[in-house]
C-alpha cells in the first residue's frame, strides 16, 4: 500500500484488462460487456469500516456478475482530506486490479450540491495518480445540481455551472490523458435529451476544445425525469447509471 503521493503517479500499468470502450452509445467492458456496476456503502469516508478495503466484498461482487464499483471518496462530507484518503483509495484500486473489476473514482458531499475548489483539489491529486491504470475510471462528482421541479433539469445547469465543471474536465483530462471520463451524473435528463443537448451538453463543449467522445460519456441516474426523456434506445436499465445517450452529443 502507498502511503505518500507519487509525481509519476500509481504504478505501471498493470497486465490484465485494458480500459472500458464506448460501444453501442454506452460504456463496456473491454470485452464488449455493458458495465453491471454497484458500490460499497459508505463509500471512503471516516467510519472505521471501510468495504473497499475488503477484497471479498470485491469477489462476492464479480462472482455475481459485477464488473466495476463506484468509489465516492467523502472529503468535506467525511472530514478527511484526499491526502490522507489516498492510502484508502490505493487499498480499493488494488482490489479491483486482484478482483479483475474496474473502479470508477469520484468526489461528492450532498446529493444537489458541489464544491469546485474541492473538486479541483481532489482531481489535482487523484486524475495524474491512476491515469495509467486501465482498471480506474472517473466521474466528476455525483449529482452536482438541483432545484424546482425534476432535479439534474438542464435549466439547472446554469452558465456558471457548465463553467466550472469545463474547468474540472479540462483539468482531469490534462492530467489523465487516456482515462475514461463521466461527465455530470446529473440525477435527470429533463425534460427531454433534445433540451438537455441544446441547453447544457453543446454550451458546455463550446467553452473549449472539442471533447473527445471515445474516451467520454455522460452520466445519469434513473429518476422519474429521466424515464421520460427521449434518450435514443431508451434507458438502459443498470446499477451504474450509464446509458446510451447519442442523441445527446450530436
């Protein structure tokens, strides 16, 4: 287990998988498989118990048919910082690698609400530590927004929102080339993926270079709002949030 911060980052790249694929307008193994995902309540945080820390829970994951983990790493909610969290990180990274499942990484306090200089923070460290492994990768931060009506409604990505997760994203994907990235983890696509494409998807790309879409997808979880939407394909229904969502992007 590391114990410091390393400049060069964690490690070699391992032998085994290499990094998920966007197939079919969705995230996939790279063996072509739809991610199955769940996640080890609660998260890396300051409790005692920490289950990303124990490799059964990662093997009784996969021999269920599981094929990743999200790994929401608590700072502010959990009063530790990502300095003193990453010998935990590195703990639940190397229990993908052993249990031959991948690990989404993320940040988050309350569902609604988000800390930009946090998440800088957080991605400053985290993004350059594991890029080069095929078995990570990252989403933004979980359910930033909120508000009247359908939370996660493209009307609630405001201007100053898009701005501030564009400098997010443009800081992970300095920092980690090759990784695969989960824009937004909005809590809804509404009121429909048209408007969400008009209203947040296209102005969020235009405040920078154009966003690389083989190595980028766009997050969402399956409230009421996004059950309505018009998502080419409709939902796809998964532990992990990830669904086909072309008509987005174009």
């Amino acid at each position: 287990m590391h114990t410091t911060l390393l400049q060069g980052g964690y490690g070699a790249p391992p032998a085994g998988r290499s990094r998920p694929i966007i197939s079919g307008g969705t995230l996939r193994t790279d063996t072509n498989v739809v991610l199955r995902g769940t996640d080890f309540a609660p998260g890396i945080r300051t409790q005692a118990v920490r289950p990303h820390s124990v490799l059964a829970n990662w093997t009784n994951a996969r021999a269920r048919g599981l094929n990743w983990v999200r790994c929401d790493i608590k700072t502010i909610q959990g009063g530790r910082s990502v300095e003193q969290q990453v010998p935990f990180i590195d703990e639940a990274v190397a229990n993908a690698m052993a249990s031959n499942m991948y690990i989404g990484l993320m940040s988050s306090i309350s569902p609604g609400t988000y800390n930009k200089a946090e998440l800088l923070h957080f991605w400053g460290i985290v993004a350059p530590r594991y890029k080069d492994n095929p078995y990570v990768f990252y989403e933004t931060c979980n359910e930033p927004v909120s508000g009247s009506g359908r939370w996660g409604a493209a009307s609630q990505w405001t201007a100053t929102v898009r701005s501030d997760f564009r400098q997010i994203h443009d800081q992970m994907r300095a920092a980690a080339p090759s990784t695969m990235i989960g824009l937004f983890s909005t809590t809804n696509i509404y009121p429909s993926s048209s408007a969400w494409r008009t209203g947040v998807v296209q102005p969020f790309e235009a405040l920078g270079s154009p966003i690389d879409w083989t190595k980028t997808v766009i997050m969402y979880h399956h409230y009421r709002g996004t059950m309505e939407c018009t998502v080419s394909g409709g939902p796809v229904a998964t532990d992990s949030g990830l669904a086909p969502l072309n008509d987005l992007k174009y």
